[in-house]
C-alpha cells in the first residue's frame, strides 16, 4: 500500500510532462502540414541539391 504514495505521484508527473510537450508542440506549429510531408517523399526532384554556379 505504501507503494501507491509513490506510484500515483510519479505517473502523475510523467502524464503531466507528456501532456506539455504535446501541447508545446501543438503551439510551435509541428502538426500545421501534414499532407505536404507525406507528399514531399514522393516528388524526386527535390532530392538532388540545388545547382548554384
């Protein structure tokens, strides 16, 4: 029974800590296009490097 004095507190922190990062990410734009990076893998022009003279 003592464990759960633990337990319950740690899960809560990791849950907590989870839920922030998601949330940062969420509000720094990494889930804005996420069709275009689907799409990006199939076009083969874009993976040469561009010819600068």
């Amino acid at each position: 029974m003592k464990d759960y004095f633990y337990l319950i507190p740690i899960a809560l922190g990791i849950g907590l800590t989870a839920l922030t990062a998601f949330m940062w990410s969420l509000k720094n734009g990494q889930y804005d296009d996420l069709e275009g990076a689907a799409e990006r893998i199939l076009h083969d022009e874009t993976d040469r490097p561009s010819e600068h003279p």
